[in-house]
C-alpha cells in the first residue's frame, strides 16, 4: 500500500511515519509534502510519470500556505483521505458522514489501527474504482458546527520557565507566538524569547482574537507587534514585527483580507 503524507510540522510528520511502520509495516510511505502547491506538483508529477496512485492520503487540514481543503479545487483526488487535524471531535462528525476519517492530533496508535481498519473493510483490500471525495460544503459544515461550541475563556497570563525558575508572563507582555524546529515560542515586548507548551492550533483556541491574529501555520501576532505592511507576491503581505522575527512574516492569501480588517479595527 503506498502512502502519502501532507503534513508541515517536522514533529507530527516523524510520529506518524513511527506509527505506521508500527501499525502497518506494508504500507510504504512514498511522498511527504508541506504545502498545498508541493502537494498539488506531486500528484501532478506522480501521474505523469505513470506511477501508481496512494492508496491513502494522510491529509492535515491546516498547512503553511493554507487549508488543504484547497487542494480538491486545484486537482482530483483519487486516493482515499484520512484527515489528520486538531479540530474538536464534535465538529468533525462530518467527516464520518461523508465516509471520511479522520485522526485527532497528536495521533494515537489505537485511532490509527482504526482508520487503517476502515481503510480495508471499504476497499476490500484492493483500491475502489471510486473512492470518497471532498464534499463541496464540507468546509461551511466545519464552520457551522465550530460556532454551536461555547465560547472560549480567554487565557490571560502563561506559566514559563526562565532558567531554574517559573516566571508568569501576562498576555498583555507578549508580541507574537511562532513555531521553531516543531516546537512553540513566544517574544515579549522586550524580545525575550520563552518556550510554550502548546502547539500553535491549541494557542489560537486559547487567545483573544480581538489581540491576536495567525497570519500562517507557525505564526501568531499582535497589533503592537506589527510595524510595517507590504504587499508580497501571489496576493500576500510581508510584515515586519517589533520585537524583531528572525524569519519572513507572511500573511498567507487565504487570511489577507481578514488580516487587514482585523488590523483595522
């Protein structure tokens, strides 16, 4: 069984390829891709070169360069999709619906055997000559559902280590949240760096976003952390942030016209 694994952050890429090579040892991992464009230039290249389809896709919701979702509109898909996410399981009800699995982040090895399980009693061991696709209004079903949830208690302070000691850091001190290396970060005001145990999509459900915006898959900002804004190629913008971020600070396009009437508020 051939495999292939849409997934930007390092970390969740590793487990899963730990925990299928546990749980299902035929399967071969042939492609791991980041984004939507690399994912879209695979398929494409896969097929003209006359190589077999995955027989699996293993597909995170939010990338870099925006939903994967996205990336049905851009070209057929002919696999069957198992949706990795940390969305609530409430709102992914759909998903089982349309006969679309999905795995909760961090991906536990039960739930995986499971989907593997779904995998075959649907294909019969072999490919189906149909398999399921993206319902056209999966994504506003996603939506919809998200917003029956109670709403969320704002943090107002994080709990961090600076060197043998605990410090509490209020929320009002912090310039921006990022993703390095697969692990979260926040600066402060003053540009001090500090380690946070929570991955980015846990962060967003977390805070006021009134305060803060994720212009991209590893990037939370401030209104006070945003000092200069550019336009950039392919209808995104380029930010420069104040504490000073090391990398680019790019709004990705699906979120530009929300990134500017957030900033306009």
């Amino acid at each position: 069984m051939n495999i292939l694994i849409v997934e930007d952050e390092k970390l969740a890429v590793r487990k899963l390829t730990k925990l299928l090579e546990e749980t299902a040892p035929e399967f071969v991992i042939k492609g791991i891709t980041p984004s939507i464009e690399a994912t879209v230039e695979w398929i494409s290249e896969n097929r003209e070169t006359g190589s077999a389809e995955p027989d699996i896709i293993f597909l995170d919701i939010e990338l870099a360069d925006g939903q994967s979702f996205e990336i049905f509109n851009r070209i057929e898909i002919r696999s069957t999709v198992i949706f990795t996410t940390s969305y609530d399981e409430y709102a992914l009800q759909a998903f089982k619906v349309n006969s679309i699995d999905y795995l909760l982040k961090p991906v536990q090895q039960e739930d995986l055997q499971r989907s593997i399980r779904k995998f075959y009693d649907l294909t019969g061991n072999q490919r189906k000559p149909e398999m399921p696709t993206l319902p056209a209004n999966l994504e506003n079903i996603l939506k919809n559902l998200q917003l029956q949830q109670p709403a969320a208690d704002y943090r107002k302070r994080f709990l961090v280590k600076q060197g043998a000691r605990m410090l509490s850091v209020e929320i009002s001190e912090i310039a921006y949240f990022y993703i390095e290396d697969g692990v979260s970060f926040f600066k402060n005001q003053q540009g001090q760096k500090f380690v946070v145990d929570y991955r980015m999509d846990e962060l967003e459900l977390f805070l006021d976003p009134d305060r803060f915006f994720r212009i991209n898959r590893g990037l939370i900002v401030t209104h006070q952390s945003v000092t200069q804004i550019q336009p950039y190629y392919n209808n995104r913008l380029a930010l420069t942030l104040k504490p000073t971020f090391e990398k680019e600070s790019i709004v990705s396009r699906e979120k530009t016209n929300d990134f500017k009437k957030w900033m306009g508020k």
